[in-house]
C-alpha cells in the first residue's frame, strides 16, 4: 500500500494526510507521514522555552499550549538556527537542504526567482509517492508563487484564506465588533476546514506521522531582530513529536532549518539529490537522551544578502555571514560603508519620503526593518540624548567585524572585535568561517560577486498581481 505524506510549509496553520499505516521508530527507514506547521516571523518565543537560558526574557511571558505539548510529547531543540534571517532566502534554503547562498535568486526576498533546477523536498516526496498538500505561504515573496512546492496544485485552501494575515484580520473583526475570541475561532475554523479538506474524514494517524514546527526568523519590527544576524533575528523554535520516541528530550546540539529537508526524505526512504549538503537530523529524533547528541554540532553558519530591494543606491544587498558557537557570535561585514537596514527615507516605492512621512509611515525610514510602533519610537527618539545608542545600535553603519561573548553578553550588545584580549578568539573564529565559507561555495568569495550586480540587484516589478 502506497505510504502517504503531508508535507506542508505554513503560516499559522497545519495540514494533514490520508491513512496509511503505521509504523513505530527504528524502522528503517521510518517512512512516516509528515506534519510540518511554519510560522512566518515565529523566533525563538514558545512557553516551553521558559528557563532554558538561565535568565528572564520573552518566553516567560508568552503561553503557547500546543507548541508545549508536542515538546512534552516529543523533542525540542535548544540551539535551532536560520540559514538566513529573511522570509524567503530561509524558505529556499529550508526546501532545498542547502545554504541560503547556494541557492540562485532565491537568496534575496524582492525580486527573488525560483531556480526549477534546484530539487526539493516536498517535491522529491511527491515523487516517492507521499500525497501532498499545503495551505497559505510557502514561498514567498518571489515568483512563480510557492514554487518550490508546485504552485496552488497541491493548495487547500477552500475554508479560506484569514489565517494567512492572522493578526491583521483579527484586527478588522474586532474592530467591526467580534470579541477577540470570536474572531480568533472564526480565523481557526478556517484552518480545521482545510485541514478536513486534506484528510477526507480520515483518522487513527498520530502514531505514524512525524510532527514538527518551527519559524522562519526572528521578530519583526524591532532592534536586531528580523534580518539581523544576531540570536534576536536568527533564532527559531524547533520541536518535533516522534512516532515512538522518548518524550520530554531536550537536545543541544545546534541546529540549522536546511537540515530538515534531509530529514524528511531519509524518513521517506528517498535518496537525497545533488546540492543538498545539509545532514540529517533523523539520528537526534530517534535517541533516547538529551544533551549534546552528536559531538561535530557545535556551531552554525548563517549570513544574508538582499531584503527589499530599493533599501540602498543601486539597490544593493548588506552582505554579511556569521559563525554561532556555544560561547561566542562572530560577524563579519562586507561591506560596512553601507547601512544594515538602508538608508533613511528610502520607501518600499523606491521614491524618497519627507521628514513627516518618516514619523507617520516607518515603512519610509530604513525599509530592511519591517515597520512597527518600536521601530517609530527609536526613529523619534533616537536622533540625541539617552536613547541616541539604541538608534545607532539599529541602524548605523557597523564595522567589519563583530565579535560577542556570550557568557558575559547574552544580548549582544558589547562588540568585542577590537578587544586585544578577544584578538586570539576573533582570529580562530574568522578563521573558521571563512574555511566554512569556502567548503560551501559561497558566491560572496569569489572574485566577481554575482549579489552585486544584476539580476541580484535589479528591482521586483511593482504592481503585478
């Protein structure tokens, strides 16, 4: 009997799949179904975070039900990382196994263009006979829509579309006058309905599905957050409920979203393709500890190129890359005469806007930071006296090298670079990146940068559908 499998890349939603039967763990392969629920600007915030890191922060104020019990009830990952902390370099390099920057026009958000070349994951099990099926983004922004999942083929989406734009629907239900409950439940009965929609009134599956869920980068909006190579912008959530599997594991081991690509067809019993470099993590789902599960995973690599396209002259990216270790964030910026998150009163439109926009509309003001009341307050704030660091902090230029102590600096706040008594630290640390760099291919060390010119830097087309 054909095995099947829902793969879906979502926001604020989870889709299913037809019976088939199960199967426990130590099969080999486990060939489950899968259940893959992605968040668009989901970091490192879930209740069942609260305390890992010693000291207060978000997650002591959040409450997230679901997301606890699937880690009661399965694996979470303490040390999860994007390849990139922008919406769609993360997705492409989440679909395809393989580093943001390996990845054609799907490196950049605006103007990013699918390369059909590149294999994918949920496709790759497609063709392996998984069933499919998603509702709302996958991939995006860029064209064709959700490419790398086949397009609208695999959607559904009938019970409707609300969940998409949660928290901006909700705001307009209230605002006609639903409770906020009220107009949560009707943005979640959507979801059921598609959910149902997928499954054709099957049931009996949780034993043999695999269920994961995670984020695509940090917050929005805020100082060091989305778009940052700091822990604010590129750390995620990562937890997984495993067929069989010891519950209420905590592992260390760091972690990057492409190697969940790997996973999901070494679960398939499909071969991985050419390019997909990234290792499976099918080894950390099926111990029976926690910890530190394997010995090599102590660092990550994670870098950026272009957000939105018209932020600087010549619309150029901010290039920068990074290594995460236990101990210590270094980062090295390329080209630190230019702005981390563009240039004041540059809009989306690609047209300069006054001094009055730019308090009304953040939008205008440094377009790499989404817009946001955080971000106007910096902006009013900002310009001299006590808070004038946070506004540099934000958005002024950045030396080439930023190096943090972690132990010391949890924040990261402290650039140590410079420190003479950090200089053995920054050097190995350099050092190890670039090797890291260099063994990947990364286009941003080759001679003739492909990122700075054409069509890296041309502009996405403005009102297409």
């Amino acid at each position: 009997m054909t095995k099947c499998l829902l793969s879906t890349i979502a926001i604020l939603v989870a889709v299913a799949d037809r019976p088939c039967p199960a199967a426990g763990a130590g099969a080999a392969p486990p060939r489950w179904n899968i259940l893959f629920v992605f968040a668009d600007d989901w970091g490192r915030y879930a209740s069942c975070y609260r305390g890992l890191d010693g000291r207060p922060g978000l997650n002591d104020v959040v409450a997230t039900p679901a997301i606890d019990r699937l880690a009661r009830e399965g694996v979470l990952f303490r040390n999860t990382f994007v390849s990139s902390p922008s919406c769609t370099p993360c997705r492409s390099s989440l679909l395809s196994g393989r580093p943001f920057f390996s990845c054609g026009r799907g490196a950049i958000l605006l103007n990013a263009v699918w390369d059909d070349s590149i294999p994918t994951f949920p496709l790759l099990l497609e063709g392996a006979g998984y069933r499919i099926g998603k509702s709302y983004t996958v991939w995006s922004p860029g064209r064709p829509v959700d490419a790398p999942f086949g397009g609208q083929r695999r959607a559904f989406e009938t019970a409707g579309r609300l969940p998409n734009d949660f928290s901006e629907n909700a705001t307009k239900m209230v605002a006609a006058g639903k409770t906020f409950a009220a107009a949560k439940e009707a943005i979640v009965a959507q979801i059921r309905g598609n959910f149902r929609t997928f499954l054709a009134d099957a049931a009996g599956l949780l034993d043999s599905t695999l269920v994961v869920a995670s984020g695509d980068h940090g917050m929005p909006g805020v100082p060091h957050g989305k778009c940052e190579l700091h822990d604010h912008g590129t750390a995620v959530p990562l937890v997984a409920r495993v067929p069989g599997g010891t519950p209420g594991r905590i592992v260390d081991d760091f972690v990057s979203l492409p190697e969940l690509a790997p996973t999901f067809l070494e679960v398939a019993g499909v071969p991985r393709p050419e390019g997909m470099t990234a290792p499976s993590l099918l080894p950390a789902l099926l111990s029976d500890h926690g910890g530190q599960i394997d010995a090599a995973r102590s660092f990550v690599i994670t870098g950026r190129e272009r957000h939105v396209d018209t932020a600087r002259d010549g619309n150029l990216p901010y290039p920068t890359r990074a290594i995460r270790t236990a101990d210590h964030l270094y980062i090295r910026n390329f080209a630190p005469d230019r702005l981390p998150m563009g240039r004041p009163g540059i809009a989306a439109t690609g047209e300069r806007a006054d001094a009055k926009a730019l308090e009304i509309n953040t939008f205008a003001a440094y377009p790499d930071m989404d817009a946001s009341p955080t971000k106007a307050w910096v902006i009013r704030h900002g310009t001299e006296g006590e808070w004038r660091w946070l506004a540099d902090y934000s958005f002024a230029p950045r030396p080439a090298e930023e190096l943090y102590d972690l132990r010391a600096d949890p924040d990261q706040i402290k650039n140590l670079a410079a420190d003479p008594a950090q200089a053995a630290v920054r050097r190995k640390l350099a050092a190890r990146l670039d090797a890291e760099l260099l063994a990947a291919g990364d286009p941003r060390l080759a001679a003739d940068v492909p990122f700075e010119k054409p069509p890296f830097t041309d502009v996405e087309p403005r009102g297409r559908p």
